[in-house]
C-alpha cells in the first residue's frame, strides 16, 4: 500500500508539472502579464521568472515522468523534492500578494483565473504531496500489481484536474450589470387632470344670507310690564310705615 500511495503522489505531482508546462506553452504571455499586474517583482526579475518557471516545470515534469515510469528511485526522490521546493514557492509568492493587498490573474492558466486563497491552497497541497512522494521514494523503488496499477492510472489523473480546476471552481463572479435604456415615457393628457377652466362662482346674495335687519331675540320680544305703584300690605302704612311699629290712631 506504500507503493501505491508514493506512486499516485508522484503520478500527481508529475501531471500537475507537465499540465502546467503545457498552460504556459499554450500562452506564453500569459505569466508575465500576471507577475507584471502583480506589482511584486522588478522589471528584471519579472522577464526571468515569465522565462524560467515554465521551463523548470516542463524539465522536472519530464523527469519525473521517465523516472516514474523506469522505476528510477533516485531520479524520483530528486524530481519529487524539487517539485516540493518549486510548489513552496509559488505558495508564499500567492501569499504574499495577496498580503500586500494586490490582485490580478494567477499566472499559471491559459485562462484568466484571478489569484485568490484558493491558488495558494492549491500550491500547498501540492508540496506537500510532492514531499510526501519524495519521502515514499526513499523507502524503495514503486512496485504495484495489475489491479493497484490500474486504479492508480483512474486516480491520478482525476485527483489533477480536481486540483487543477479548484482555484476556477472556488472563483464566485460578481454578477454583471445589465444596463438597459430606460423606456419612453409618453405624457399622454389624462381626462382625470384635465385642466378646464372652472365656472367663476357669482357670489349672490341668498334669501338665507340677505341683509336683513336682525329680529330680537325671542326673550326680548316680551313686552316687559309696566312697573305700578302696588297697595301696600295690610300691615303697612299708605305711608310704607309698617303698623308694627306705629300708635293706633287717636278716637
């Protein structure tokens, strides 16, 4: 079971180099563009890594593809440690821009993936297999059967293209903005606010609101009663002197 986990970590980091040669063949613009947007890298350093970084990927890829398939032990362990060096590489490197805050493609596509966490990730786990691949090769040269042999053909190359594609995969684009010009109005004269000009009102003079001089009111329309002199109570005087208080008359 050694064997084949150190076979299919090679076979992985193998195809991962050769994939990854062939990007850059296929558009060999492609990198320096993406280091220059970076921002990182002066002008001179930027032209040799654009130059050296495929190479060294396609010349470890093809090593490691012969020395995995001669069963050179020796070769695979280099080519593996090699790998695991370059792969650190390109994990720090995509940290570090990331820290300083800049962006722009990751470089390592013939596609216009963006550089994110996930180009990091992806650099990570590929030194570590490579690490572990070199580590597995010093125990002895791959030896599989037919059926650890096939599987190991199925498994290597599915296990790449996950790896390959999960930095797009993981990509969420924000979602473009449809513009659209805005449709005519059309001021059509509604018969609602139709504007007419209204009826002056004649102010007239009603029968309710005539001028007329004002009627008392129905508590002055009483004739009040004439004051007179009453008679005076049988106990008084024609003089008001109360009789109470008076002599009778003299016989």
């Amino acid at each position: 079971m050694t064997d084949f986990y150190g076979g299919l970590t090679a076979a992985i980091v193998t195809l991962v180099l050769l994939w990854g040669a062939g990007a850059h063949a296929a558009r060999p613009a492609a990198l320096g563009e993406a280091l220059r947007e970076h921002g990182v890298l002066s002008s001179r350093l930027l032209r040799c890594a654009a130059v050296a970084l495929p190479v060294a990927e396609g010349a470890l890829g093809a090593a490691g593809a012969g020395a995995l398939l001669a069963g050179h032990q020796r070769g695979l362990q280099a080519v593996l440690a090699a790998a695991a060096l370059l792969f650190a590489l390109y994990a720090g490197y995509t940290r570090h821009v990331l820290a300083l805050g800049h962006g722009g493609p990751c470089g390592c596509s013939h596609r216009d993936v963006p550089l994110s966490r996930w180009v990091t990730r992806r650099a990570a786990v590929l030194a570590c297999l490579a690490l572990t691949g070199a580590i597995l090769a010093a125990s002895g040269p791959v030896e599989l059967s037919a059926t650890e042999l096939t599987t190991l053909l199925l498994a290597a190359p599915a296990c790449t293209v996950l790896l390959w594609v999960l930095p797009a995969a993981m990509h969420e684009p924000t979602a473009a903005t449809v513009h659209r010009p805005p449709t005519a109005t059309h001021h059509h004269p509604s018969t609602a606010t139709a504007h007419h000009p209204t009826t002056a009102t004649a102010h007239r003079p009603s029968e309710a609101t005539a001028h007329h001089p004002p009627t008392a009111p129905a508590h002055q329309l009483l004739t009040p009663t004439p004051h007179q002199p009453t008679a005076p109570p049988a106990h008084q005087t024609p003089e008001g002197v109360p009789t109470r208080w008076t002599s009778p008359p003299a016989p």
